[in-house]
C-alpha cells in the first residue's frame, strides 16, 4: 500500500471542521524532473507517461474519489450550439463511458516556467464514448429529434491538452489548483450510432440515416466536435483537479517556486482560498 500522509488542516467557518489528506512522501512510480535543466521536456514527458501507467493501474485515493480511468464516466452534459453552418443542435447525454485512456501515450509534457501551465499531447489509438443521448436540431441538414443510446468510436485520436494552473500551499507543500483544461481534437477515423433517432417512427430511415452520418464522418465529426471536446475537457478537468489535490506539485517539479515567490504576497493571500 502507498504511503500517504494524513494531514489534518483545521478550517473554521460555517463548514465545520475539513480533513485533507494528501501524500506528504513522494512515491516510487514518481519520477522527480527539474524545470530549469536542459532535459526537462524529455523527463517531464517521462515521468507523466509513468505516473499516467500508475493511475491507470490503480491508486486508491483517486479511484475511490473519482472512478476507474478505463471507463472514465460523465454523468450528464447539456450542450446547445446555434448558428452552425453544419447543426444546430440542443443534446442532452447521461450515464456516459469514455473508454480508451487505458492506452494513453503522452507523446510530450511541456510546462511553462512563466505560470507553470501545462502543454501535454497525448495519443490514444482508440476512444469510444457510450451514453444516452437526448437530441433535437439538425445536422448536416438531417433533422433530428430522438432519445436513446449513442455510440462514437475515434481512431487514432490525438490530443493536445492546454491546462492552466494555479500555485497554493497546504501544510507546508506547494500544490496546482487546476484552474481549466482545454483540448484540441485531432482524429483519424469516427464510427458514429444514434438509436432512436425518430423517436423509433421508421427503423429504415433510422439505419440510412446512420449510414449517412458514417459515410460523411468528418462532417458529422465537425458538428459533434464542441459536444465531444466538451465531453473529454470535463472529464480530464475532474481528473486532474482530484489527482493533483492529493500529489505535491513538487514531487514532479523539484524546483517549483512556491505562490509567495511566484506570485507576490497578494496574490498568494487571495490564492487561498481558491482551490
């Protein structure tokens, strides 16, 4: 079992008394890189794709706050996009899997040594999103209005991560608040399903409809991008923010400044209370 250190933060307020518990040992699957060292991109990249091993393979603390990472779950996600020259679509996904991260390559971890944001490509040679869909709008002049499951395969899908950061401290150990994630999408191959699509009026036009969309991935692809970026941004946000809540910033970058020295007295007290 992991070495984790308990420490108790006393907090009062109306919320009572908050225990955080964060590793205060820095574990062996952890390799340490120095920002200011020539090398650092090279063993950043490594030490990420090793600890990224590690998480898939199990740590406790994150999978008992946020669930295995293949599947990777997303209860619910509202999305409404106007004025598109390919959809106009309203949707409403529940009880969504993402699988495929289990085969993650980090093909490159950049941090800025201006703010201490993350540049990270990954790679994943399959993702697939399953969930219930709830739709009403058009795509690619296709009216739709259907409820029912929806399946996306991506192959060969590459992702460049933009994740911006925010120094604190707690207990003594400087940690990132992670403030957002963005991603850019770039992919190879989509396999796209929507049962129901006519809320179950004509299977026939249901399965040429299917066809369609398939023959025509990349178009479909476009008009369903902002719902799938959105989808993979939520969920790799909610990993990281509980992930990098428990791990000190500085167990992956030895010579990371802490908020006083980066920031100012200012800012550092108005950090505080961020995370």
């Amino acid at each position: 079992m992991h070495i984790i250190g308990l420490l108790i933060l006393l907090q009062a307020g109306l919320q009572g008394i908050e225990c955080v518990a964060f590793y205060t040992e820095k574990p062996s699957y952890i390799e340490s890189c120095r920002i200011y060292e020539p090398e650092f991109t090279k063993c950043s990249t490594r030490s990420i794709q090793a600890f990224m091993n590690q998480l898939i393979k199990g740590i406790p603390e994150i999978q008992e706050s946020f669930g295995p990472i293949d599947p990777m779950r997303q209860d619910q996600l509202v999305f409404q996009q106007d004025n598109s020259d390919v959809a106009t679509l309203a949707a409403n996904l529940t009880e969504m899997k993402i699988r495929g991260f289990g085969q993650m390559v980090i093909k490159e971890s950049k941090v800025s040594k201006k703010d201490f944001s993350w540049l990270t490509k990954i790679y994943l040679p399959t993702m697939s999103m399953d969930g219930m869909y709830k739709m009403v709008g058009r795509i690619l002049l296709v009216p739709l209005h259907g409820a029912g499951k929806i399946s996306m395969k991506i192959d060969d899908l590459n992702i460049l991560m933009s994740t911006k950061t925010h120094l604190y401290e707690k207990g003594g150990y400087t940690f990132y608040n992670i403030t957002s994630v963005k991603v850019k999408l770039e992919v190879g191959k989509v396999y796209t399903n929507m049962e129901n699509l006519f809320n179950g009026h004509s299977k026939e036009v249901e399965k040429s409809t299917n066809l369609f969309f398939n023959e025509n991935w990349r178009d479909l692809f476009e008009a369903l991008r902002p719902l799938v970026d959105e989808t993979v941004q939520r969920t790799l946000h909610d990993l990281l923010h509980k992930t990098f809540s428990i791990f000190p910033a500085s167990f992956f970058v030895e010579d990371i400044p802490n908020s006083l020295t980066l920031y100012g007295r200012k800012s550092q007290m108005i950090s505080r209370s961020s995370p």
